[in-house]
C-alpha cells in the first residue's frame, strides 16, 4: 500500500489468520475471535504516551473554562456518546462538560443514518460551539471519515487542541490533529468490521482517557467514585458505603453527614475526615477548586479556630 491512498487503512485489509472462519465449529470461531480481541490492549499500551499528552492537555483547558467535544461516525461515534453520557453520573459532571456529536444526530445512535458520515460540512457545522479554550477528539477507526474531517478542520480554525484516535496507522486526518491516538489493531475478523477490535481498542482508550481526566481534575478521592450524584436510592446506599469506606466510619455516621451535607459528598467526606461542620468544609472546598486532597491540607495545616464560621486561608 501506498500512504495517502483512499483505501490505506489496516481495518480494511483481510485478516489472514481468519479466511476459514466459516468453516470452523462455533467452539472454535469463537476462539478465534477471542484470539484477535486479546491483541488490542498491547496496541492500546503503545499509544498511552500520545493519550497521557491529550489528558494533560484537557486537564488544563477544563481549568481555564474550556470544553471537551468527541465527533464520530457510526460505531466510533456511538462509543463517543457513550463514554460522554456515562461520565455525568458517574462523577457528577456538567451535561455539556464533555460533548459528544455524532454524525446523524442522536437518533443515529439507534437507528443508522446512512451516507451521514460522507457529509464534512455537517461535521463543520456540528462543531460551531468549540472555542479556543476547547479539546475537538476526532473519533474513527479508518482516520478519514469526512464528517470528522470537517468537524477538526473547524476546530483548528477555532484554536481549539485537537486529537484523532483511530486504529489506522495511515490515517489521512492526522495531520489535522495537535496528537494522534493510533492503537493499530490491524484487519478485523471480518474485514471492515471495526465495531470489533478497533472498537474494542477505542472504548478502552475513551475509558482510560475521561477516567484520568476525572482523577487530575479532582472527581475522585483514592479510587472511589466521590462525586457521584445520589439519584436513586441505590446509589445513595452506594455513596454511604462509599463515605463509611473513605472515612472509617460506620453507615450512621456516614448517612448523618450525608444528609447534613444536603447529598453532597464532597462537602460530607471533608467533614468527616477533618471533624468540621458543613459551611466550614464547603468553603475549604470552594477555596480548593473542589479537589478534596487540597481541602484536607487546607484545613489541617490552618486548623479551624472554635467558632469560626469559615475555613482559613491557607
């Protein structure tokens, strides 16, 4: 193959290893598959320096008031939108911190809109709200979707950092990109398929990618899920064993400060851990940015005076 033809995509090649798939026992098919999934995560380990780059990078942006916006098409983008849904409940963030747009719309996530993808201005105009304080991730497997195409073209144009995760190590969209994300996962089991391997090794990147950015921006404490939002009462049980595994203490102590905290667990596992009342430690919290390691320092290097009313500063 010949870099920078229309059809240079390892995604699209026939895999060898599985010409007589059709010919094999289910048993054995299976295994087959399974053989080809158990590739991905070393090619996802190769790009992790490329991904810590873009962690760091979306990091700084959130602080300084900026956005994180994924586009993609088909099974590249429907993973997009997953990964940005499940990011809301599962650490408490804003619906439109980080935005997934697929091409077609969310109704293409249940029902397909084909010739979609093939529509760069619609990726253009789907990326009319990323300003320069903002990080655009082009979604796809094969690097040369149009829609993703037109969308980071946009982006550039906003100033925006811009990022492509793709399996293909040709892909024609990485010069459009500050840093690619390439886990080349090579042919699929059936040729094309990329909800497949490439599928696989997108979903463990956008895993890894959200999780560590959640972790550097403070959405955790150790490797519990803090600032997640009690919307059930499933979840409440699950932020009381949460608040009781944190802090030590047993399930009463923990709903109590829960329930004084009016459900925010943030403002509840400082209290606990540092024995001081809810203005004190929603004000540490506020002084901190939310991140609970510096409140806890706050406090304990300014300890609170008896009958103050405020956290000191630091």
């Amino acid at each position: 193959m010949t870099s920078g033809d229309w059809f240079d995509s390892l995604t699209e090649d026939r895999n060898p290893r599985t010409n007589d798939i059709h010919t094999l026992s289910t048993l054995a098919l299976l295994e087959k598959v399974n053989d080809e999934d158990s590739t991905v995560p070393a090619a996802v380990r190769r790009a992790l320096p490329d991904l810590s780059r873009l962690v760091e990078e979306t990091v700084a942006r959130i602080g300084n008031g900026g956005r994180v916006h994924y586009f993609g098409a088909g099974s590249s983008g429907r993973l997009g939108l997953l990964d940005a849904a499940e990011l809301i409940p599962t650490f408490g963030v804003a619906e439109d911190l980080v935005v997934a747009h697929l091409a077609g719309g969310d109704a293409a996530m249940r029902r397909p809109k084909e010739g979609a993808e093939d529509e760069a201005a619609l990726g253009v105009q789907d990326a009319a709200e990323v300003g320069p304080s903002d990080v655009a991730v082009g979604l796809t497997a094969s690097g040369r979707t149009p829609y993703v195409e037109g969308a980071l073209r946009h982006a550039v144009r906003a100033g925006a950092f811009t990022a492509l995760v793709t399996s293909n190590p040709f892909a024609k969209l990485r010069d459009n990109c500050d840093v690619v994300i390439c886990a080349d996962t090579g042919p699929e089991v059936i040729a094309g398929s990329t909800r497949m391997k490439a599928g696989t090794a997108e979903k463990l990147i956008l895993n890894s990618y959200s999780t560590a950015v959640m972790v550097r921006l403070g959405m955790t404490w150790s490797n519990l899920m803090i600032n997640m939002r009690p919307t059930s009462a499933k979840l409440r049980q699950r932020i009381v064993r949460l608040l009781s595994q944190a802090a030590g203490t047993d399930v009463e102590q923990s709903a109590a400060a829960l329930t004084a905290a009016n459900g925010d667990v943030k403002v509840a596992l400082v209290g606990l851990l540092t024995g001081v009342d809810v203005p004190v430690a929603a004000s540490a919290l506020d002084r901190s940015s939310g991140v609970i390691e510096l409140a806890i320092r706050r406090l304990r290097t300014s300890p609170v005076q008896p009958g103050a009313t405020h956290s000191p500063d630091a």
